[in-house]
C-alpha cells in the first residue's frame, strides 16, 4: 500500500498536506493522496488542505475526481479543500479589496486632485483625488503615501484617518473598503505619474467644492477630512509595538489636556 502524503494538523481540525514533499509523478500521487484520505478519515479529521504548484498542475484534476474544491489561488499556485466529514466548515478566503485616497492639502488652502488616463465607460475628464489599492503586507499610513508619490510627485505627511467606505459587487466581484486619509503635503513641485494620470494640480477648495463635474462623494469625503479630527495611527494599549499591525485612535481629550 502507498504511503500517505506528508501532512500536518492544524488547530481547527484540519491537516494540511506538506508542498515540499509532494511528490511529481501523477500516478504516486494518485496513490499516496488515497492512502492518505483513507487515513484522515479515520483519524477524525474534517478538513484537507493542499497547495499545487503551478509546475504540479497535472496534480489538479487528480485532486478534483476526489473531491477537492477550489479555495483560492496566486499566480503560482492553487489551493484545494477536501471536506471529510459532510458539512464541515471551511473559511472563505479574502472577500474585499483595500485601497486608500488622499485629502492632501498645502499651506494655501489648495487640495490635491488628478484625472486618471483611464476611466470606466469612457467617462469625461473629471477630477479626484489621488490614491489607489494597498499592495499584500503594506499599511494604510505607508500605501497612501506611496500612492500620492507615485501620481503626482508631491511628498506628503500622513495626519489621520477621517472615513472609509465599504461596497459590494466590486471588481471580480469582490467587496470594497476604501479609507480617506487626510496629509499635509510637504512639497509642492507637481511631476506627475503619466502612465495612470492624464492631469494633476493644486485646485482651490472652495473650487473644488463648488464645481458641478465633481461627484458628491468626493466631495463630501474632503469635506470629512477637513472638518473633522479623525483618527490618527497609535500604539494600542496593553498590545505590543508591530509593524505588521496598524491602529487608529482617536486624539482623547483627556491626551490633549496633558
């Protein structure tokens, strides 16, 4: 009888096969995966995990003829579940985007705002605000600088966090959070990022809140940046400092009193 497959357990009842030791011909791995299946069952485990590789993509409908299922995938790989006991659960995977936009204003009451090169529907040219998607690993503080950067030139100090909007059906059908930042820009020499953004300019505020083209949304989220304090990056009590996590608190009046 083949050998089962290299896998470990997790802590929700699960095993999670082990990548490194997959082994690359089809017909072992045909073998070992039911020797392995058999086992899990009989260990009482619910769920099973297991990743291929692109380069292990003969391994796929393998899997499938034996009841393995979609859960996600990168570029180089594939995720797969098996459910061993009928009804067991099985996390869903990322369901929401995350992107940022920028409330940058300077020293003369202007605001940032761009057009981009590209828009949906072949729109007419209209002005927004500057900002865009984080990348995987990056915080909120660190993309919307980045994205301010990289669109039109201008260096930029993060100040808070002022609202956020959560939609559905976005792209790939996928949800959507999108957070307002508002920053104080510390340049103010416009080089502007050609290959997204077709304009970019300093635009008076009461211009830009007078203007008709200029959607409602937009401007009701400068508005919040503007007029309100937000919430501002902090150390969360009692949690330690890491860089892999981010808080917003709010500036307590008990804090501005000391």
């Amino acid at each position: 009888m083949a050998a089962p497959l290299a896998a470990a357990p997790n802590p929700f009842r699960g095993v999670v096969v082990n990548t490194a030791e997959l082994p690359t011909d089809p017909a072992e791995f045909t073998a070992r995966l039911d020797a392995s299946i058999a086992e899990w069952r009989a260990a009482g485990y619910e769920v099973a995990w297991v990743d291929l590789p692109i380069a292990l993509a003969s391994h796929v409908p393998i899997a499938a003829a034996r009841g393995f299922a979609y859960h996600h995938a990168g570029a180089d790989y594939l995720t797969a579940t098996l459910s061993l006991v009928p009804g067991s659960y099985i996390p869903n995977y990322a369901t929401h985007y995350v992107g940022a936009g920028g409330v940058v204003v300077n020293d003369h009451d202007e605001l940032l705002v761009v057009c981009e090169r590209y828009r949906i529907d072949n729109r007419p040219p209209f002005y927004k605000l500057p900002g865009g998607a984080l990348e995987p690993g990056e915080n909120i503080v660190d993309s919307i600088v980045r994205e301010v950067l990289e669109e039109t030139g201008v260096d930029a100090r993060f100040e808070a966090l002022t609202c956020f909007r959560h939609w559905h059906g976005y792209r790939y059908g996928k949800s959507d959070i999108y957070f307002v930042c508002r920053l104080r820009a510390l340049t103010t020499d416009i080089k502007m990022g050609e290959h997204e953004i077709e304009e970019c300019l300093w635009m008076p505020v009461r211009q830009f809140m007078a203007d008709d083209d200029i959607s409602p949304f937009n401007k009701g989220i400068v508005r919040s940046a503007l007029e309100s304090d937000g919430i501002m990056p902090a150390n969360m009590p009692g949690m330690p400092p890491d860089p892999s996590r981010e808080y917003f608190l709010p500036n307590f009046a008990s804090d501005r009193d000391t």
